[in-house]
C-alpha cells in the first residue's frame, strides 16, 4: 500500500515593521496639563484657595514664572484672578497695619513676612500679566481693582520699606489701565481720586522706582483730556520734574520727566501758568542743553572750489651726463684701451632694457678724444664697439632687421644727471644768460667770475643778476656781492605747512617764469567748506524738550489779532450780529496777566536764542521750529 507524501519544505515570510510611535511632545517645566488647564479645579488655583501657606507659596512660585510670557492669560483659568487679589485685598486692610514704624523690617517674624510675600508676588503676577492687552482689558473692568487701587494709595505709607514694592506694583497695575481710567469729578471725596496720592509719590518720596512710577502714571492719565480738570499750576510732580531735568546721565528718569512736563503743558491754562513760574527761564534753558546733549553729528567737508593746477616747486630737469673738465683730465691722460673703458665706466651705465646705436658709441668716443690724438691714438670703431662687452658683460651687439637694418648695443644706457632749473641757474644779462644749470653753487660762481665779470671791460661794473639794482662798483666788489645771489647748497628750511608744489592760475600756463610774482592769482588750494550735520534722528527724549520747547514758544508769542466770529462782517458782508457773552469779552480782550504772561515768555526765549544756536536736527520740520524760536528770540516778536 503506497502513501502520499507531504511536502514539508520550510516556507519564508517577511514580517511586516511595526508603525514607530509618534515621539512625545516636549512639555517644558510648569506647562503641563494639570498646571495649565482651564478648569475650576486647576492645581494652582486649588493650592492659591487652601489657605496653607506652603500649597500657596509653591503655586505662587509657579505662577511667577508662568506669567512672564504672553501665553499666560487671566481668563483661561475661571477663578484665577479673584484667587490673585485675595492676598492683596488683605494686606491693604490689615495687612500693612503689622508692619509699622515699630516693627523690625529685617527682623520680623516669619509667619508675618509670609504673608507679605503672598500679598507681593500675587501682585507681581497680576502687573506682568497685565503688560499684555488681553490681561490688561480684563484688570480694567475687573470690579476690584479700583478699590484696590485706591486704598493702596491713600491707606500705605509710601516713605516705608516693607510697603514700597507693593506700592511699586500696584502703579504698574495702573498704568497699564490707566487709559481706560476717568477721574471723578472735583465734588466727589478727596479719597475717591488717586491724583493726590500720585502727586504726593512724585513730589515728596526718595525712592526713585516709585518717583518713575508715579510720573509715568500721571502722563498717562492727564494724556486723557477729560481728566485735565485736575491739572494745578502748583502740582509737586511738576516741581519733580524740573527738579530732575539736570540729571542727564538717568536717561529713564529724564524720559518719565519730560513726559509728565509735556502732559502738563499740554493744557493752555498751565501753560499761562508755567510761563509765570520763578522756575521758567533756567528750565528752558536745561531743555535746551538737554537737546544739545543727545545731538550726535558729522563733520562734512565739501570743496567747492575749480580744479587745482600744481607744479613742483623745484622742477627738476634729467640730461645725459656730459663729462666734466676734471674728468676729461685724468681720461686723457690714460693710455688705450684702458682710457676707452674708463670713459664707458664714466659716460654709460648698465641697463636690461637700454639700448644705443654703435654709431652713437662711436662718435661719442671720437668727439670726445679726437682734439688728443697726438697724446694717444683713437682706436678703431670695432674696437671701441668690442670693448663695450669688456666693461659691461651683460651687453650685446646685435643687428635688428628692418628697412633699414639697426647696429645697436643693448643692455647699456647713457649716464643721467639729474639737476634743478631753479637751483644753480645763471641769471646774468637780467636772466638771459644759456647755459645750462650747473651741478653745484662752486660751478656757478666760477661760471660768473669766468664768462662775466672778468671779461668786463673797466674797473667797474654794474650788477645783471636778474631784477637786482646794484649800481656799478668794482669787480673785486662784485666778486662778493654776486654771492649773495647764490642759492645754498642744501635747501632752505621750510615750514612744515608750506608745499611743496606751486598753484598755477590754469592748466597750460608756462612755469617756471622769470618773475613769479606777476602771474594772475592761482584759485585757492583750502576751497573746502567744513561743517557739521546731524547723522542721526533724535532720541524720544529730545523730541520730548522740543515739544515742551513749541507749546511754551506758542504761548508766549501768541499773536494778540482776534480770529473773525463766523457770523461777523467778513470782506465787506453783513452778518447776524449776536450778543457777546462776558466770558467772550474777557477772552478777545487781553489782560494784564496775559500781557505778563507773553512778556516773561518772550524774555525768556530771548535768553536762551544764544542756545538754540547749536542746535541742530536731522528733521527739516523740527529744525524749522528751531529756527522759528532763534528768529522770534531776536527781536521778541513774531
């Protein structure tokens, strides 16, 4: 009986990978979701409602460092903001009264010092939450902090260590939603207004964070024009700011300064006022210094004048040295061929890229020996041509082809002399003499003795030295007056700021001249105008003292015309003539006061014209107003 096999080959399967599992978010300390969920059971906010000062100390300090990000907002965590104020709310009610005078500020117990911290860092929380618009919207209609706010200023002593940086905050707070806040009118408690308490903050306390604080908060409040009413001529902030406008090196305090001074004299009654103020000149004055102070400028040079034509003022002249008589001496002297290679070692000069014509060579040799052949003989043109290789090895006689074919030596070039035309220069028969600068004042003066005051005929001649008047005088004093027109042979001193070329009046005008005195006057090298510009625009604080500058420039120079009514006779028109009020009468007429108040303004600008002088901004606009007050402050008037 026959069974069926099975076929038990091994088979092979590919395993399918497995899907990787996404990688976990990355979830940085204090942003995990129990911390951060929008629930009324919230982890710090359960911890901020027990009561238990360490649950509450550690949500705190998670708070602290969650809010100082725009991702942190009030209104994600229901409850979170009531729970903030609950350690505030306490410490301007009874809190504050624990830490008196009294009271050790670095010795006091520690449950009472916990209990501040609470009440501080929720504070702390609530203003860096409060920077960002969303939080700052919900503070401004949040019931509480009005309240808040007020018995915060008006309760806690600002002059206290253990209240100051609650006070700080609490500021902070405010400025944030100050814009948003409206100041009661002045028939309502002196409790229900935060003015007197911020006035008092920036007048009287020595604690310059709060002094900023203060500051700013007002800016921001009397920037509203329905809070102006409350303005005073004699406000301390006012007086602050003034105060501190010297201190030019705190450029915070200086910008919190000049921003409550600008807010301040924004309305016209206090600027009436500030114009009649003690304090009025010598600030002007320190507005301005501060502008000059923040100017940053540039020196520009423009030359404005035609193109400059200049020469040196020595004009050197290069010729092919010649030999002179005390080496035509010695050379005739010497025996050939050793003379003709001293006379190539004196004439010539080894040059890669120099070349003469063995012509050349050869009639130099001749001109110069031809006159003492009886001493020596001549040697022959190919000899005197072959001895060039003896003296110069590197030169070469060769032939360059062309019609018609060059005999050259190459490699050798003529000895150059190198002279001044306006040193050693014969300038007898009144500068016509032609010959040729010498080497030396020596030569010159043997020149003169040999070829014109010897020759002379009579005992006595007059003196041809170019211009020189000299009446005749003998030819022994001659010999030494004509040394006084000899240059020396080492040049003058100059002084370092003279040139060392010469300006001529245009570009093809003949130099050197006989008399450099008579050509037309050249253009002026220094045709360069310095001056200096502002580079760069104006820091806010400057912009700020100009501002304060212009409402003070326009009140003290208001014009004393009386605009038309609208319902008065325009060009000859009839109109409706209406009953004139006495509130009316009073404005359009000028009183003694405002003939005051323009007076001392006017006096005022008048001293400070000398300052305003220098200054000078980038920004035409802002410049002309400077240049507006320069011109009233000549004259006093507009």
């Amino acid at each position: 009986m026959s069974t069926a096999a099975t076929s038990t080959q091994p088979g092979y399967h590919r395993r399918t990978p497995l899907p990787q599992p996404p990688p976990p978010p990355i979830v940085t300390d204090d942003y995990e979701k129990w911390y951060t969920a929008a629930e009324p059971n919230n982890r710090m906010l359960l911890s901020l409602r027990s009561g238990i000062d360490s649950e509450v100390a550690w949500a705190l300090d998670r708070l602290c460092r969650l809010c100082q990000n725009e991702q942190f907002m009030l209104i994600a965590i229901p409850g979170l903001t009531d729970a903030l104020f609950e350690w505030p709310e306490w410490y301007v009610t009874e809190g504050h009264k624990q830490f008196g005078e009294e009271v050790n500020f670095f010795a006091m117990p520690k449950d009472k010092e916990r209990k501040r911290r609470h009440a501080i860092e929720s504070l702390f929380i609530l203003r860096n939450a409060a920077m960002h618009e969303a939080n700052a919207r919900e503070l401004a209609v949040y019931p509480k902090v009005p309240g808040l706010i007020l018995r915060t200023l008006h309760d806690l002593e600002s002059n206290t260590d253990a209240n100051s940086e609650f006070i700080l905050y609490v500021l902070e707070i405010m400025q944030s939603i100050a814009t948003s806040i409206y100041l009661p009118s002045p028939d309502r408690p002196p409790r229900s207004s935060p003015i007197g308490p911020l006035q008092q903050i920036a007048g009287l306390s020595s604690n310059r964070s709060l002094i900023l604080a203060a500051l700013n908060t007002l800016t921001i409040l009397y920037s509203n024009p329905a809070n102006t009413y409350q303005l005073s001529a004699q406000a301390p902030a006012l007086e602050t700011a003034m105060n501190v406008l010297p201190l030019i090196l705190d450029k915070e305090l200086i910008d919190a300064a000049l921003n409550y001074l600008y807010a301040h004299l924004s309305h016209p009654p206090m600027t009436k006022a500030f114009l009649l103020h003690p304090r009025m000149p010598g600030t002007l004055r320190l507005l301005v210094s501060l502008m000059l102070e923040d100017q940053m400028e540039e020196t520009v040079a423009l030359d404005c004048g035609p193109t400059v034509h200049t020469v040196p003022a020595q004009t050197v002249t290069v010729s092919n040295h010649e030999l002179t008589k005390e080496e035509l001496d010695r050379l005739v002297a010497i025996p050939e061929p050793q003379r003709c290679y001293e006379w190539m070692k004196t004439m010539f000069v080894a040059k890669p890229d120099g070349e003469l014509t063995q012509v050349d060579f050869w009639n130099l040799y001749k001109d110069v020996f031809f006159p003492y052949q009886d001493r020596h003989a001549l040697l022959v043109a190919s000899d005197v041509i072959k001895n060039v290789n003896a003296v110069f090895p590197q030169a070469q006689a060769m032939v360059l082809p062309g019609p018609p074919p060059r005999f050259i030596v190459k490699g050798v070039d003529r000895r150059k002399d190198v002279s001044s035309q306006s040193q050693f220069k014969c300038r007898w028969d009144r500068s016509e003499c032609t010959v040729e600068p010498f080497d030396s004042a020596t030569a010159l003066y043997e020149h003169i003795l040999e070829a014109h005051i010897n020759p002379a005929e009579g005992t006595q001649i007059p003196c041809s030295w170019a211009t020189c008047q000299q009446a005749a005088i003998t030819k022994a004093q001659m010999r030494g007056h004509v040394l006084t027109h000899l240059p020396d042979m080492q040049p003058p001193a100059k002084d370092p700021s003279q040139p060392d070329t010469v300006t001529l009046p245009s570009f093809n005008y003949p130099n050197p001249v006989a008399d450099p005195t008579s050509r037309p006057p050249p253009p002026s090298r220094l045709s360069k105008v310095v001056y200096t510009r502002p580079h760069v625009d104006p820091p806010p604080s400057s912009l700020a003292a100009l501002l304060c500058l212009r409402v003070l420039y326009r009140a003290a120079f208001a014009s004393s015309d009386v605009a038309p009514r609208v319902d008065e006779n325009h060009f000859g028109f009839p109109g409706i003539v209406e009953d004139m009020g006495d509130e009316e009468i009073e404005q359009i007429g000028s009183t003694d006061d405002e003939k005051e108040v323009q007076w001392r303004g006017r006096k005022a600008f008048m001293g400070i014209r000398y300052l305003l002088e220098d200054v000078r901004l980038r920004h035409d606009t802002f410049q002309s107003w400077v240049e507006e007050m320069m011109d009233a402050g000549l004259t006093g008037t507009t």
